[in-house]
C-alpha cells in the first residue's frame, strides 16, 4: 500500500509539538482552513508516493533510518 507525501519525512521538528519530533508530511487537504500554514499540501495530486512499508522503518528505538 501506498501514502503519498508532500516532502521528505522530517526526524527533527521542534515546531510540531512539545520536544523533539518525527513529521511525516502528508499530501492531500480538503478543509482549506483560513491562514493553513501549509497549504500546497492542500492538492491530492502533488508530492509522491512512498509504499508504507518504508515509512514504518523509519525510526526504530533511538536509531532513525533514512528511505
């Protein structure tokens, strides 16, 4: 099976939430909010398709693995 994403998954985000985290930025919005800090994710047809197999092997424990 297949997501499809709209950048490359981020390991370091301190913008997301408390702490240190993992972003996996996915592409397709139908909500349109007013003042969406990330609206070219809005399109259902950009970005790229990643099987979710490699997105579960990303992070295991302490270690991050690259795609």
């Amino acid at each position: 099976m297949e997501i499809r994403l709209a950048r490359d998954i981020q390991t370091d985000s301190i913008v997301d939430g408390e702490g240190i985290r993992t972003v996996i930025w996915t592409q397709g919005c139908i909500h349109n909010c007013k003042g969406c800090h990330n609206p070219d994710t809005h399109s259902f047809t950009d970005g790229f398709l990643v099987d979710i197999e490699n997105i579960k092997e990303i992070q295991i424990g302490d270690t991050v693995i690259p795609l």
